[in-house]
C-alpha cells in the first residue's frame, strides 16, 4: 500500500493532460541564451519570410506598369495621350518614369527577393540547429534527473515496478519530449508569430478579404483544442504497450539461457506476439484519429481559399483591387493557411510529448520510502554494536508481518547466523540494517544510533554486504572488485581477492584482473561471481559484513576455502550470516533460528540442539552434508600435501 500511495501520488504530480509538458517546457529555462538565440533566429526568420511577398508586388507593378506605359507611349497618339492619363489617374511623367524605371525596378526587387531569402535560409538554420542544441540539453537533463532519482529511489518502489517500463520512461518517453521542443514547440511559435504578423499586413493591406478568411481561425482553434484532448489519452496506451513490450523484451533477454532450457521459444514468440499486436493495434487507433484530423483541416484551409477567391476576383473586376496587390495577398494567404496545415503535425507531437512528460514525472515526483531525514548527521566510525528492538515488518504495508516483534543484540565483533526455512525472515532482517527498507514498528540500532537518524551514505559505506544474488557490472575484474572503493591500490585488490578465494582462478585468465566481465557477469562461472562479490565487500573493510547465503553458488572444496578465508575476516567484524547449510555456522557467537517471522529461538549451537527442535530438526536432516563437508576438508588436505 505504500508503494501504490507513492505511485498514486507520483501521477498526481504529473498534474493534468498538460501540466507535466508545462513542467517540462519550464525546462528551457536551463538554457535561457540558446533559447533567446533560437527564438531570435526564428523572429528574424520569419520576418525575411514575410518581406517576399511584398517584393513580389513590386515586382508585379513594375513589370505592369512599365508595359502599361509602354503601350500609351507607343501606341496612343500624342494628342490622346493627356485624355488617357487623366482618366487612369496618373500623369504623362509618371508614365514616362514607370517606362524607364521598370527594368531597374525589376531588378532590384530581384536581388532583394534573394537577399532576403539568403538570410531567412541562414537565421532558419540557426534556428535549427540551435532548437536540436536545446533539446539535446532538456533531454539530458531528464535522463540525468531519472537516473538519479531511480538511484535514490527505496526498494519498495523498485519492488512494484518493471525494469522495462523504468528503462522506457528513461528512453522512449523522454525523446517524445525532446522531439516536441525541438520540432513542435518551434513549429507553434514559427505558426503564432507567422499567423499574427500576417493578419496584421493583411488587414493593412485588404482588410474586407481579411474578414473573408477570419472565420476559418476559430474553427482550426477548436480542432486544436478537441483533437488535443482526444489524442492524449491514445498516446499514453501507446506508450504503456509500449513499455509492457519492452518489459517482455528485458526479461526474455536477461533469462535467454531458462528459456531455451525449458524450451520456451514458442510461449514467449507467443506471449511477444500478442505485446506486438496489441501495440500495432493501439498505433493505428492513433493514425486512424490523425488520418480523420488532416482532411477536415485541409477543408477548413481549402473552404478559406474558395471564398478568398470569389471576393477577390469580384473586387478585380470592379477595378478596386490591383493584380499585383492580389497575387501579393494571396501569398500571405498561404502564410495564413500553412500553420493550419501544420496544426496536426504540432497535435500530433504535443499530445505524445505530454503522455510521455506525465509519464516521466511521475518517476521524478514518486515519493521514497527511504530518505535522509532533515536532520540526519554522519555515523561515526562504528564499532558493531547491532539491536533489533521490537521490530515488526510488513512489505508494501500489508496486514500481514513479515516479521513480528523481532529483538536481538549483536555485540562488535561477533558473527550472527541466522537459520530459517523459506519465507522465515532471514533476508528481511539484513535488508533492515542497512535501510534497504524502514521498519513498521521496533527500531534498529548501530552503535546506539538509529539507522533512521544517521545519513545513508555515512551508514552504508561502513557495511560490507554479499547478497544471495550476485550482481557484476560491465568492465573489468579489478573495476568489479574496486566497485565500493575505486581509489584501491592494486595490492589492495588482490589482497581482497587472495581472501575470497578468487586471485587463482583469476590469475588463469589472460589478460588477468584486466578480464573483462560480459554483461552481468556471464563470462564466469556461478562460483566465481560469488568469490568476487565477497572480494568487492571486503575491500571495504568494513566493521559491519552481511553475508546473504555467499556460498549458495559453489562447489564444497570451494565453499570450504571461502569459509576458512571468512572466519580469519570475520574474526573482530560484526557479521550476519545467512547460510542453507549449518556446517558453515556452526561456530557462531549467536544463532537465530526464525520461523514465520520470528526468532523462536537463540544461542550457540550447543545450546539450540538442547533447546530448540527446530534447530536441532534442521541439524540432522544436514548430516549427510555435514559429511560431505568433511569430505571436502580432507580432499583440499590432500589437495595442499601435494
């Protein structure tokens, strides 16, 4: 439950439809110079835009009144010739100007047409670049900030939530937001600046055609409005199809070697195919609405063109509108219906941009179960006193305790085996002392200090924890084992090594600890994972070592070096042992033996096979082990004599 309230409140914080893309666009005001230069380069842009048409007028003039004066002059007898131009309203030196002039005028309008277009093509792209340099950087800010927060995020959220899905909000949904800044934000800006500087040239110039075109605005505004609200919810199915397919993808991948064991390809094509199909499905509902969307707005544009041309063409008729004013005002018309054409294409991003953005907040406003307090202060130097006082656990807030009124006392330096069935508690108790998890009711204590009150970082650098599985990252064995200290001599790190039990088997390697280890270690064996993960916890030498079942994964004589290594390490160290086997703990200050989430029983070894029948049951069903252990002791002897 307090995952789901966590979730539930990270959806709240995504806000509406839109609120997360306004979060998101306040993201720009990281890069408050690029913006300004992207969106000057856009101004100056449109500007350059805007001057064409008007050149081409003159243009247009030119060439019409120098061939009108060319034919009065040449043609008209000298005698008629003041009759004509009174009666077209000009006079005989403004004929004879527009004869000599309009070759030159002609030419220059030419040059200014090209000039004009040199530099909106030089300001457009720097405005290109410039947008793409933006969101570049917004995008990078998102995924650095979901990378963080996934970092910081507790267990518990991590534990309701598929790796997929995370990995798809980090990725996909982030570029959706990235391309909407660098392509539909740009595009709405170009369209408003575009549409208002028109309208205003077009009411200076014609402002009864003006009217004509006018009412085809609300209507685009409305379409605007209605098919924004319809698309957004498609787009946000899309990307949860999305994710469930990836998650299908990350699993199917990460456990290749189980499915082909169990012969498993035609279930997961199967379970693969229907992720697929159902994305496909949801994908074409989105280009069935956009297929709908792109008519009607090219009737409402083709509807504004109809009527323009009708009123136009009876005010050429009548004399009241010149041919070179038209053609002027006709091209503003396209600067008029061109951002309607581009209303679906900006629909179309902003709707997927906001799916996406609301998406991505709500992994940057999930609350964690595990912070800081305000006022935390550093652990010191600690020297490994451990109490569990009264502890009582329960995942995701569920009535039913993992743990229930669980107190023990761990002494510095002593080693606590913790004995149990499946599902008895053992994990969750060493998942409590670094504050993987806080506990539902009780405390626990290091040194006296309440995990809840010291800062994580402090606490946890100070523990050295072996988990059941084991987890290596990309890069080499010694980057592996220098994971918790990357400043480590290299003697240090083969000092660790030769304690685990590792620095032979790594030495048979070429290239040595210079190994690369393939993705999550799968070059290397389950034995020597293990080795070196119990290498990389003792680099830390640390007073608290957590050892999660560190032996499951190998052989006897293995298991038998590790554990005579482990019992020097752990000499002076506070340690917590999970083990399967009671050989390995036998020689522990403290056994507690759990059962339903409770310590039913504690002490040495002697004492439980007096006190405990679960312990002493545990004990004789291991027997046969135990002498397989022994077994081993007496191969590794014979091993050394040799």
């Amino acid at each position: 439950m307090q995952g789901q309230t966590a979730q539930r409140r990270g959806q709240r914080g995504g806000g509406g439809s839109q609120a997360g893309l306004g979060r998101a666009i306040r993201y720009l005001g990281h890069q408050r110079r690029l913006v300004l230069i992207t969106y000057g380069a856009l101004l100056v842009a449109t500007v350059a835009q805007l001057v064409v048409p008007q050149l081409v007028q003159n243009m247009i003039d030119a060439v019409t009144n120098g061939y009108r004066a060319q034919l009065i002059l040449t043609q008209v007898p000298a005698a008629f010739q003041p009759v004509v131009t009174q009666r077209l309203g000009v006079t005989l030196e403004q004929l004879q100007s527009d004869q000599t002039n309009a070759e030159s005028l002609l030419i220059n309008a030419a040059l200014f047409i090209v000039v004009f277009a040199v530099m909106r093509g030089l300001f457009s792209f720097v405005q290109a670049y410039m947008s793409e340099r933006v969101s570049q950087g917004v995008a990078f800010d998102f995924r650095n900030e979901i990378f963080a927060k996934i970092q910081r995020l507790s267990f518990t959220y991590h534990d309701q939530n598929q790796t997929g899905q995370l990995m798809i909000r980090a990725t996909d949904d982030v570029e959706k937001v990235r391309l909407f800044i660098a392509q539909g934000l740009v595009q709405a800006a170009s369209a408003f600046i575009l549409l208002t500087l028109t309208l205003i040239i077009l009411l200076m110039t014609n402002w009864q055609l003006t009217l004509v075109v006018l009412p085809t605005l609300p209507v685009a505004l409305v379409l605007f409005i209605v098919f924004g609200a319809l698309s957004q919810p498609l787009f946000v199915k899309v990307q949860q199809r999305l994710s469930a397919l990836n998650t299908i993808l990350q699993e199917n991948l990460a456990g290749i070697k189980v499915v082909k064991a169990f012969v498993r390809e035609p279930y997961e094509q199967e379970r693969f195919e229907k992720a697929a199909g159902d994305l496909l499905s949801q994908s074409l509902k989105v280009s069935r609405t956009f297929a709908f969307l792109f008519p009607i707005i090219f009737l409402v544009a083709q509807v504004g063109q109809a009527g323009i041309l009708y009123f136009g063409g009876q005010q050429i008729v009548n004399g009241t509108l010149a041919l070179g004013e038209y053609q002027k005002f006709s091209l503003y018309l396209i600067y008029v219906f061109l951002p309607l054409a581009q209303l679906g294409f900006i629909i179309s991003l902003m709707a997927q941009a906001s799916a996406s953005s609301n998406r991505v907040f709500e992994i940057l406003d999930a609350r964690n179960d595990v912070t800081d307090k305000p006022d935390a202060v550093a652990l010191p130097p600690i020297q490994g006193n451990v109490e569990f006082k009264g502890v009582t656990f329960r995942y995701f807030g569920s009535s039913d305790p993992v743990l229930k009124d669980v107190s023990f006392t761990a002494q510095p330096g002593q080693t606590i085996a913790l004995l149990g069935a499946t599902g008895s508690g053992k994990t969750t108790i060493i998942n409590l002392l670094p504050r993987f998890y806080d506990v539902s009711e009780g405390a626990v204590l290091i040194d006296g200090h309440d995990v809840r009150d010291v800062t994580l970082d402090s606490m946890r650098s100070q523990i050295g924890i072996v988990l059941q599985e084991t987890n290596l990252f990309s890069g080499s064995i010694r980057d592996n084992i220098a994971f918790g200290r990357s400043d480590a001599s290299m003697d240090e790190v083969v000092e660790a090594a030769k304690a685990a039990a590792a620095h032979d088997f790594i030495m048979t390697f070429p290239d040595g600890y210079d190994t690369p280890v393939g993705e999550r270690g799968t070059t290397l064996s389950g034995g020597q994972k293990q080795r070196i993960a119990i290498a990389r916890a003792l680099l830390l030498n640390p007073r608290l070592l957590i050892l999660d079942d560190s032996t499951s994964s190998v052989d006897l004589v293995t298991e038998y070096r590790i554990q005579k290594a482990l019992d020097n390490l752990m000499r002076g160290r506070t340690s917590f042992v999970i083990a399967q086997r009671i050989s390995t703990v036998l020689n522990a200050d403290q056994i507690l033996v759990l059962d339903k989430g409770q310590v039913v029983a504690s002490g040495k070894h002697e004492e439980l096979m007096e006190q405990s029948a679960i312990y002493a049951e545990i004990y004789h069903s291991q027997l046969v082990g135990d002498a397989a252990v022994e077994d081993a002791d007496a191969l590794v002897q014979v091993q050394e004599a040799q």
